[in-house]
C-alpha cells in the first residue's frame, strides 16, 4: 500500500509540472482590491500549495479531534 501512495504521489506531482509548463501565458488576477499580472502557471502552482497546505491543516485538525 505504501508503493501505491509512493507512486499516486509522483503521478500527480508529474501531472501537475505537466499543467504547469502549458499554461505559461500573463494572467491578470484581482486579489481583493489588488490586480496582479502573473504567468498562469505561477497562479496555478500558489493555488496547488495553498490547496495542499489547507489538506494537510485540515487532516491534522481532524487527526487531534479523534483522539
């Protein structure tokens, strides 16, 4: 099982570097009142980690509460 999860892990970090390299054109993103001019994949790859920093937060704040 942890060969499985290994390799789910390398999948989907490939997968994402994928997505990222084609989606390198300027995107403009209104970050409440600020707009900012970015490359797409820059977007796409903060919206990632905050994404898996909030899973990771919220599986160990379900973890504490089972305890």
């Amino acid at each position: 099982m942890n060969q499985v999860k290994k390799w789910g892990a390398i999948l989907a970090a490939v997968l994402l570097v994928v997505v990222i390299f084609q989606n390198r054109a300027e995107v403009k993103t209104e970050i409440l009142f600020v707009d900012i001019t970015m490359p797409r994949a820059v977007l796409l790859f903060t919206m990632a980690v905050l994404g898996f920093l909030a899973g990771v937060l919220f599986q160990r704040s379900r973890a504490k509460k089972a305890e």
